[in-house]
C-alpha cells in the first residue's frame, strides 16, 4: 500500500514540474513552421488544451494499461523507447558495480594492513576526494584525459559486440565505480581493522598460519558483511543515478531519453523514464 502511494506521489510530482517548465511544446515541435493556427491544431492532437486534471488522468491511465504514449521527439513509442534503454542502464550498472567491487576490495585492504601509514593516507585523502567531486564533472575530466587526448576510450556509442559494450562503457562505468568505491573502501577499511583485534584472528596466528591466508580466510570474510550490504543497496542508485551525469547521454540508455533542448518536447518520454528512476 505504501509503495503504490509513493508511485502515486511520484506521478503527480513528476507530472507537476513538467506543465510548469516554459515553452510551448506545440511551437518547440512545429519549429519554425510555427504558426498560431498550426499550433492550435497540434495542441487539440495531442490533447495539450484539455484540462490539466484531464491530461494527468489520460497519463495515469494510460500508463496503467501499459500505453505510454508516443514521444513527440523521437516518433515511437514510449514504452519501446525506454525498454530498448534499459538494457543498456543495467549493463552499465552491473559494471559499475563489478568495477567498486574490484576497487574496494583491493584499496580497502591495503589501506587497512597499512594502517597509519602513507599507503593509507593516500588513499583515504584520494577516495574523499572522489567522494566529494560531482560525478559528472569527474566524468568529464575522464572523456578530456582518456577519450580526447590519450583517446584509449571512445567517448559515446556502445558498440554491437559485448568486448566493444565493455570498451565503450569503461569511462561512464568508471566514473560511478570510484564515487561508490569511496563509501564502500571506508567502510571496508574500518571493518578490517576491526576484524583484526578479534581473539580468532590472534588464535589463527597463534597456530603458525601465513599472515595472507589469516586476512583471506579469517578476516575478509567476516570483515565484508556490512560492506556486502551497502553494495547491494547502491544498485538502485547506479540504475537511476546516471541520469544525473550529463555524459551518460552519449550512450544510448536510459538517461538519453531524458536529454534535449527542452524538456517539454519530451513530455510523454519523460514520465515514464524518471518513473523507473523513483521505483528503484
């Protein structure tokens, strides 16, 4: 029952900000075409002089029955619009999160055996630095060094074979990965150190084994409980958080439905986009 009022809540507030965005979507669609006859005609088309109560019923229900609508920009249908887009927003969520599990899992351990020291400082002060940058400025100085002047990454598409999917997705993935990375390593960091001062750990020692197999073996594997958890719960984030990066838009997920010189041609893609977004 919550869930379907906050689904509820969304659609009125979703809805809501976009009638107030300026502009005329009929004069925006029709260009420079444009007349005052021409744009009646279009808005009593497209339903945009009915009631605006009117129009959000024939939304929600509409969207209820599955019809979407037809997106006034790219002249399909919504819902085929944004579900051949999903796939490519999972993809790059699931690297995301392949990319901070690899980053965690190795900064996190040698900050937390280097303790103190400048390995550990170093990559703390590194890590809250990428915590505390905007990630799609951070995306950005990603395309200017590795896709513009070193060009090792192309900076838009997505390719047609899954080795160019990962080549293409690196620098978008990359991006989320290190912003999440940095959560993740303080905290797996903390648990570690933790994990270390506990009697079994000192018993394992005790007994003669190496000092990897203790940390592999004893440590780490108690050490990622809470960690595991955050992770899990930041795939909603990386599902609808690359919507906020502007760069994201070059390849064609989700977030490209959202992109254009005004939101209002994109009226009826629009909802159903930041929808999914709110429902993660």
């Amino acid at each position: 029952m919550l869930m379907v009022l906050v689904l509820f809540g969304v659609t009125v507030v979703i809805f809501g900000m976009v009638r107030i965005l300026p502009g005329d979507p009929a004069f925006l669609i029709l260009g420079d075409r444009a007349t005052d006859q021409k744009a009646a005609e279009l808005r009593e088309q497209l339903g945009l002089n009915r009631p605006v109560l009117e129009q959000y019923w024939l939304f929600l229900s509409g969207f209820a029955r599955g019809d979407m609508g037809q997106s006034l920009l790219y002249r399909q249908p919504v819902g085929q619009l944004v579900l051949t887009r999903v796939p490519v927003s999972l993809a790059l969520a699931a690297y995301a999160m392949a990319l901070a599990a690899i980053i965690t899992l190795f900064f996190g351990i040698v900050a937390a055996v280097n303790k103190g020291r400048w390995p550990d400082q170093l990559i703390r002060v590194g890590f809250l630095f990428a915590l505390t940058t905007p990630n799609f400025w951070f995306g950005i100085l990603l395309i200017l060094l590795f896709g513009l002047a070193l060009r090792w990454f192309p900076v838009a598409g997505f390719g047609e074979t899954v080795p160019e999917h990962i080549w293409y997705l690196f620098l978008p993935a990359l991006t989320l990965a290190l912003q999440l990375s940095a959560v993740l390593i303080r905290n797996l960091r903390s648990q570690i150190i933790l994990t270390l001062r506990s009697d079994y750990v000192r018993t394992a020692r005790a007994k003669g084994l190496p000092e990897t197999l203790v940390l592999l073996r004893h440590v780490l594997r108690n050490a990622l409980l809470s960690t595991v958890t955050i992770f899990g719960l930041q795939f909603g984030f990386l599902v609808g958080g690359p919507s906020s990066w502007r760069p994201c838009s070059l390849c064609p997920g989700r977030a490209s439905c959202l992109s254009s010189p005004s939101p209002r041609v994109t009226i009826p893609s629009c909802r159903p986009s930041q929808w999914s977004v709110r429902s993660w």
